[in-house]
C-alpha cells in the first residue's frame, strides 16, 4: 500500500502518533513545521472543561507553568484553541519513564536513586513556591530525557481533574491510590504541598525496593495501610535512607517532614548540587486569554486529510526507538512497559483484520476507525477493564509498523494479552532473514 504522506495539522504543528491518554486529555507526538522541533501536544476537551467550570483554574494553571523554566520539570510553551478543544504544546522528552528502569533493571543503588530524588525534590521545591502542585505525582509523570535528567510532567496540569472548594483546600481523591496520602483518601480537604511530598516518599521506597510499600489487591484493605503508614522497609536500605523514607510517609501531614528540612538531611544531602538555571518571567500570557474568548479570530485551524496509515518519517521512527538504535525498533522480544510495537510486510487491511480475529477469541471488543484500532476487554481485572489502543503506521511501501499500546488498565494485564496476541500473529510480524533461517534450522 503505497500511500502518500498524511498530514494532519493544528496551526504549525504537524501532529504524528499517540503517545498517551487520560481521561481529560490525549497527548500526540507533533513537530513544529517552522523550526522542525518536535513537541508533545496535549488535547483537552473544551465541553468538558466548561462542564465542570475549570476554565479559570486551568487558566491560571496554565498562566503559571508558561513562567515556569526549570530543568527538572517539562517546558509548557504555548497554549492554542479550536471551537472544541485546547491544545497546550510542551516538551517533547524522548528518554521513557523513569519507571521502565526499575520494571526491566529491577532496584536502583542508593547514590543513583538519590541524584533522580534530588532532581524530583528540587523540580516540586521550585513549583511550590510559585504556588502550583501536581497532586497527582507517579511513575508515569516522571520522564527522562537523552542526558538521563528527570523530568516531571503534567506539573500544575494535573489540577484539570481536581476541584479547590471555598475552604481553599483540595477535595478531589484522584491519582494512582498507591502514590496518594491519607489525607487526601480521607476527604477532610488537604494541603497540596505535603500531599505532593507524600508521593515522592512513597516514590523513592520504589525507586529504592524495586516495589510499592503500600500494596493490597483489596482496595479497602490498602487505604487502611495508607492511612496508618503501615510498612516495612527492606533490611538493604541504609540506616539514614530508612528513616529519611519514614519522615516523609508520616501519615499525619502536619508533623510529616517539610521541604527545606529534607534538604538538611544527611542522606539527602550527599553530592547534592543545586539546580542552575536560569529565570525568565517575561513569557507572553496572551495565548492563554485567547483559548478562553470564543471568537473565531482566536481559533487555531486543524486540518484533517483523507486517512491511509500515517506515514513515519526518519524522525519519528527514532524517537520510538531507544536513543538511535532502530534494532530495538524492531525487536519482538521487547522489555516490559506499557507499550510495545512489531513491524510487518502485510498490506494495512490484512493488519486490522487479523488483530481483530486475534482478539475477539480473548475477549475484547472491537472498535475500528481508519487505521487505529481500540480493544476493550469485557471483563473487569485488577485496575479496571482493560484497554488497549493500536495503530498501523507506515514505514517504507512494503513495511508497515504497528504500536500496540495499554490506554487504560493492569501493565501486567495487558503483558499477559501481547504475549497471546503475538503468538496468534506469527505469520504477520516481519522477521529479518536471519531470524527466518533460525526458524528453519528448528
């Protein structure tokens, strides 16, 4: 299927592939057709935002992360609207979760785990003071970039799904229950900046165990860990790292350790180095006035194509691989994450279908648009039912490459599910020569 080049755009940006979904917003990959920059696009829906009267908080939010430029937290550069949607173009950050590291290399040493806390504490130190919280810090907002610097994202968008009530304190039980601070479970309103230093406490157990240390299948049975802060730290942790790590998982937020103490730890403090960088406050905040008039004149315009499997440039094939090397592109024995990709010499249709018939047989419905593919499983499993997202893009007229990628639900769930999907679609997925004659030796 030789199919031309489709371009869909929303202003100057060119916008590729998905690279992630929640329940307010989509996030596509996009380059800048001025400056070839890639950027993430973030794709909010405006009816939605009105519905639940967020428009001024997400404006000020917004306001605020333009101000903010720090190298530990992702870049907010502009913000454009449509009549239906906001689109906020951030940083493109091209080195995977901070996370995947300790899913496929299992616990960190204590000096590595200390520069990525540093970094973290520093980035949340500095978006407190400018009175914006994430309340919603886990392992899928902590990203790397090609030098292996943390960054945080979502920072002060996270906000979109939360509400401030009259008492100035935050209502909104929302987040990953295992990250979450027990006052935010018990819903008396709670102060976003000791809710936030919860989560990295419970962040940096992870990034030191190489596991949660509140876990429970039963919801119920978790909350009460929680809220009791009831754990144990591995016999490996070192004596400071131990009761650093107790300081910030005190369940009771008014005694739990502040910022600036933690930076007069003696754990914390080790080869610590401030951040340097520099402060600019003379960003242009007419962008996010504009989203907000409903006026054509602001309206930014999206142009949409007839649709065939969108076709990857050089570019973006690497920015799916790891770093420049495309044979992790192509590997089907890929490490555990939450997405995974296999490349294939069938024609786009021949794809779709057998997907289709593959997944059916598992249980999954199927919902079929164009070139994208979303499976919804009937069945409840631990975090929900689970979702899966796929779409075939176009690599080069013969070879097609197809991301199969977890939108909602379990990551073991949805390892467990590639595993028999890719079993039943042997004769799809492209093998190089090598692989072939292996296959024939057997």
């Amino acid at each position: 299927m030789n199919a031309p080049k489709i371009k869909r755009r929303v202003g100057k940006y060119e916008l590729g592939r998905t690279i992630g979904e929640g329940t307010f917003a989509k996030v596509k990959f996009a380059k800048n057709s001025e400056t070839g920059e890639p950027v993430a696009l973030k794709i909010l829906d405006k009816e939605k935002v009105l519905k639940h009267k967020m428009a001024e908080q997400i404006k000020r939010e917004i306001a605020t992360m333009k101000l903010i430029k720090h190298p530990n937290v992702v870049r907010l550069y502009e913000v454009m609207g449509s009549k239906t949607k906001i689109f906020i173009v951030l940083e493109f950050i091209t080195g995977g979760e901070l996370f995947d590291k300790i899913v496929n290399h299992g616990r960190m040493m204590e000096d590595e785990a200390r520069r990525y806390f540093q970094q973290l504490i520093n980035a949340v130190d500095y978006c407190h003071s400018r009175g914006v919280y994430h309340r919603d810090l886990k392992p899928e907002n902590l990203l790397l970039d090609v030098y292996g610097n943390l960054k945080v994202s979502d920072f002060g968008l996270s906000a979109l799904s939360q509400q401030v009530r009259d008492d100035g304190l935050l209502h909104t039980t929302c987040g990953t229950p295992n990250y979450v601070a027990p006052e935010v479970l018990n819903d008396r309103g709670y102060d976003g900046a000791t809710a936030d230093l919860w989560s990295c406490g419970v962040i940096l157990f992870v990034l030191l165990a190489g596991y949660l240390p509140f876990d429970d299948s039963n919801l119920m049975n978790l909350y009460k860990k929680i809220s009791v802060a009831e754990f144990t730290c591995p016999p490996w942790l070192s004596f400071n790292a131990m009761k650093l790590i107790t300081r910030i998982l005190d369940p009771n937020p008014m005694t739990r350790i502040t910022i600036p103490q933690i930076l007069e730890d003696p754990w914390f403090k080790k080869g610590y180095k401030p951040p340097v960088f520099e402060e600019k406050y003379d960003a242009n905040l007419d962008d996010v006035e504009a989203v907000f008039k409903d006026s054509e004149e602001h309206h930014v315009t999206e142009k949409k194509e007839e649709q065939q499997p969108a076709a990857m440039n050089a570019f973006e094939l690497i920015s799916m691989s790891k770093g420049l090397d495309l044979g992790n592109l192509f590997d089907t024995q890929q490490e555990f994450k939450r997405e995974t990709r296999f490349t294939s010499t069938c024609p786009a249709n021949e794809i779709i279908n057998k997907i289709e018939e593959a997944a059916k047989p598992l249980g999954f419905d199927v919902h079929k648009k164009n070139y994208k593919m979303r499976l919804e499983n009937m069945k409840a499993g631990r975090k929900g039912n689970l979702n899966i997202a796929t779409e075939v893009f176009q690599v080069a007229p013969s070879l097609h490459m197809v991301e199969v990628r977890k939108a909602k639900g379990d990551t073991l769930e949805f390892h467990k599910f590639f595993k028999k999907l890719s079993t039943s679609l042997k004769d799809v997925v492209w093998k190089s020569s090598e692989e072939n004659q292996d296959v024939n030796k057997v």
